[in-house]
C-alpha cells in the first residue's frame, strides 16, 4: 500500500506542476510574501501590533508566511487541488487503476498526500523566498530555523491538510463535485474559517476548532512581546491591508513559545484531515460504472429493438452536390442569431428544476416583497444564482472536449466567442428583471446603471476566466470572492446594485472599464487557443 501511495503522489504532483495554473499561484504567493515585508524604510506595514511592526527577524518572516498560506489555502487551496478524481476518471486513468488491486482507502489516502504534498511544496518555495527577502531588506541577517519553520509546521500544515482532505471528500461526493460544491464550501469557509478570527480562543488540549488559523495564537504572542517592551501600546493586532507607521514603531518579537497543548490544538487537525480522507471511501464508487445508483439505472432509457438483418444490396450511385458559400442568414435567422440561440439553449441543458423555482422566486419576491428589504437580502441571492449557470461560460468546449469541433466554425472569435458573451448577459438580464422593473419605475436610473453595468461585467468575467483557464474552478472563486467583497465593502465596490449612492460612487465606471478589459482579455485567449 506504500509504494501505492507514494506512485499516487508523485504522479499527481507531476502533472499539477506543468499546468499554468502551478506557475499562476506560485507567482500569487510570491508576490503576497513581497507584500507582506515593504521596505523597513518606508513605514509601511501589512501586519500591526499595536501599532508597531514587528523586526525583521526569522520568527517575524516565519510567522508572516505561515498566517498568509494559512489564510490563503483555506479557500484559495480548496479550488486548486480538488477535481483529480474527476480529471482521473474523464482521461481514463481512473477505468486503468479500477483494473489494479489498490483499494478505496489507498486511493483517497494517496490523493489527499498528493494535494497535502502539492501544497506544502508550494509553501516551501515561499518560505524559502521570504528568507532571502529578509536578507535582502537587512534589519537582521541571521537566520534563526526554529522560529523560522515552527509556525509553518504548528499553523500551515494543519490546515493544509485539512483542506485537503475536504477536496478529496467533495471530488467523490457526485452532487458536490461540481458548482454547487464550490459554493456549500464557500459559506462553509465565510462562517466557520473566518468566523475563527472573531473568536475568543480558551485554549486547551481538545480544542483544536478555535485557532485553526493561527490568529488567536499570533495576537497572544506578540502583543505579550510587545507589551513587555512598551507597556504604554494599544492591544490592536490586525493583518492585511495597508497602513503607514512611524518607521521607529518596531519591536522584536522573539517567535512563538509553543506549549504542548497549542501544538497539540492545532496538530490534531492532522488527525481530523485522514478521518475525512478516510471517509470519502464510502461515497468513493472506484470508478466502477456498475456502482450507479438505483434511481440512475431507473431512468435509463429501456433498449431499442433492432430490425431484423435485411440482404445487402450494392450501394446506390451517388455525386456530392458542390459546397456553396454560407449566407448570411439561415432560415430567416442570421448565422450570429442561430450561434446566439445555440449558446442560450447550451447554456439551459441539464439546469436542475430547483434551479428555475429559486430563479422563479427570486424574480417575483423582487416584484412583491419591500424594496429595501429586497435590496439587501434577496438581490445578492439573485446575483449568486448566477454561479450555477456561467460557470462554464468560455470553458465549455473543453469541458465536453468538443473544443477541435467548435473552434474548426467559421469566425470562432468574431461570431462565436460575442454569441456566448450575449447569451449569457441575456440570462443575467432576465434573472435581474424584477428589479429593474422597481428602478425603472421608481425612477431610480442610478441602481438601474449600476444593476445594467454588472449585468455586463458578471460574464465578462465568465467568459475571461473560462477561455483562459479552460474550467470553471477560477470563476467560482473569483465570483464568490467579488460577492463577498461587494457585500462587505463601500458603495463603489458595489456591483450588485445593493445601495442606492454606488452609483454616485462611480462604480458603473470602475466595472465598466473591468468589463472592457475583460472582454479583450477573452479574445486575446481565445486567439491564442486558436493559434496553439
């Protein structure tokens, strides 16, 4: 079972680092590490202890990364890793090892080593990068490894693994495999993640949910440290953004004092990460197609009969009939109008009916319920229903690998690549249409903008995302990301259309402009899928 394992793990790992993705998020987290150590010189500081930043020592350096992939992982990680169970069953791969003797739990097992190991390499590599950079920025040149890599093993590696294990547990879970899975582990990141930070942690041996993170931890530590140098500072600890200090606000902090029982709170995560792994054995069918459920196998469709065999007779004389010129309408219909009709019927197959009954909903509650009330609780609903559908806007064709097909049709770029572009923003138009018929007419043309403009921008964005990732994992982060953001920030984040001034605030051209780019960041990808 080892040597199963480690094959597993090492041919996953193989193939995740020759995708551009590999090299998209190595250079992300690169960037985050320069981020996170400015120029001593400069005041700026990303993260603030009572006002003062820590010296650039091992143990800052160490703790800054590990708070950042800790971070990052958690939602960032999740989308990066999962489908190597569907990846494995749609190349085939999958059908070749169901003929081996390795068992469900060797398989889960090795893929959640595979994603732990994929990720942790990464970590690495910027870890190793922020040493150099603290050398370079020069306030301390000596390099400490314990208080170094001590915050990367206690607080980056649990919750690695952890995410692992949950991508492993949601490939093999059917219903959670695609959209819907992204978006349940959305909300369960939004309340239970990031809900850790808000948290006052008791400590303790078996209380490994309150600091997954390592923020509780982080806070404790340094405002200790702080404290026991300038007993006159704040107790404010914040990390993330950008504030500007006095550039003599600085104090050594001397790394984490572990005890048993932290390490012990956050290592069983560890332990929590293979119990999952292991889990996702019982839904795990090892890609065996007779291992369908009964309701699958009752709605298939019942065998045709065939005829009965006929004696051959010699083929008919036939001559082809010359190719003409296409015209410019089929039909009745222009040649753009049959794309247009095809891309909207592509994009309604296979909706779920609950699909059309919350969409159906959302549209008559926008007309009926108080439009205040509507605004700010169920316009975002409306919005991240959208997620079911764009999702493979741009990416289709290399989903259902029809991509030589599509991309072989007269003008792929200039017909196309605008029929899917406006077949989706009429789907986005028509699930916003209970509100826009309140902004019409109650004269509010500002939401009304605002509302057209994002109806505009939310499948650029699809469109960008699929034609240059080829999947739809990018979109479903980057627009869960952007609803929370807009939920969260001022009125010119805002693209819902949810407070009446963001208009006032200029959001219709922040999106406006995004969507431009957007758009010609679509037809630049898909130029270059054209011409590789």
């Amino acid at each position: 079972m080892g040597r199963q394992l480690l094959y597993i793990l090492w041919g996953d790992f193989l193939e995740r680092i020759r995708r551009p993705s590999f090299r998209i998020t190595l250079a992300i987290l690169l960037f985050g590490a320069f981020f996170l150590l400015p120029d001593p010189e400069s005041g700026i500081a990303t993260m603030r202890v009572g006002g003062h930043r820590g010296l650039y020592n091992s143990a800052w350096v160490g703790a800054n990364v590990a708070l950042w992939a800790a971070f990052f992982f958690s939602i960032g990680g999740f989308f990066l890793v999962r489908g190597s169970v569907e990846r494995d069953e749609s190349t085939g791969v999958g059908q070749i090892l169901a003929t081996t003797p390795m068992t469900r739990p060797a398989y889960t097992l090795g893929k959640w080593m595979s994603n732990s190991f994929f990720l942790t390499v990464m970590t690495l590599v910027v870890l190793l990068f922020a040493t150099l950079l603290q050398l370079w920025r020069g306030e301390v040149r000596e390099v400490e490894l314990w208080p170094l890599i001590s915050p990367f093993i206690v607080i980056a590696i649990p919750m690695i693994t952890t995410v692992s294990s949950l991508a492993i547990f949601f490939d093999v879970v059917p219903w959670l495999r695609h959209t819907l899975g992204s978006v349940i582990y959305f909300f369960l990141w939004m309340m239970g993640v990031v809900g850790l930070t808000q948290g006052d942690s008791p400590g303790g041996f078996f209380s490994p949910s309150t600091d997954l993170l390592g923020v509780q931890a982080a806070q404790k530590s340094m405002l200790a440290a702080l404290h026991a140098t300038v007993p006159t500072a704040p107790s404010g600890w914040s990390m993330g953004g950008i504030s500007r200090l006095d550039p003599g606000n600085v104090f050594t902090w001397p790394g984490f004092d572990w005890t048993a029982a932290e390490v012990a709170s956050h290592l069983w995560w560890i332990l929590i990460a293979v119990g999952i792994a292991l889990c996702a054995t019982l839904p795990f069918r090892r890609f065996d197609p007779t291992r369908e459920r009964a309701w699958h196998r009752s709605t298939a469709r019942p065998p045709v009969a065939l005829p009965e065999p006929q004696p051959e007779l010699p083929p008919p004389v036939r001559q082809l009939t010359p190719l003409q010129r296409a015209g410019s309408t089929w039909g009745g219909l222009s040649l753009f109008g049959v794309t247009l009709l095809a891309e909207v019927r592509m994009m309604q197959r296979g909706t779920p009916l609950w699909w059309y009954l919350a969409a159906g909903g959302c549209i008559a509650g926008s007309l009926g319920l108080p439009l205040t009330e509507a605004r700010q609780f169920l316009l975002p609903l409306t919005w991240a229903l959208l997620i079911f559908r764009l999702a493979e806007t741009g990416s289709r064709a290399e989903l259902y690998r029809t991509a030589e097909l599509t991309f072989s049709a007269p003008y792929p770029i200039h017909r196309q690549l605008p029929a899917t572009y406006v077949g989706s923003v009429i789907l986005t138009m028509v699930l916003g249409t209970g509100f826009a018929i309140r902004f019409w007419f109650g004269s509010d043309w500002g939401s009304l903008l605002v509302g057209l403009v994002g109806a505009l921008f939310v499948p650029a964005l699809a469109l960008a995302l699929g034609v240059w990732t080829g999947g739809t994992r990018a979109f479903e982060l980057v627009y869960l990301l952007l609803l929370y953001a807009s939920l969260n920030s001022g009125p010119a984040g805002d693209f819902l259309g949810r407070l009446p001034d963001a208009a006032a605030a200029g959001a219709p051209t922040i999106y406006g402009l995004c969507t431009v780019a957007l758009l010609i960041a679509a037809a630049t990808g898909r130029h270059f899928r054209l011409k590789s």
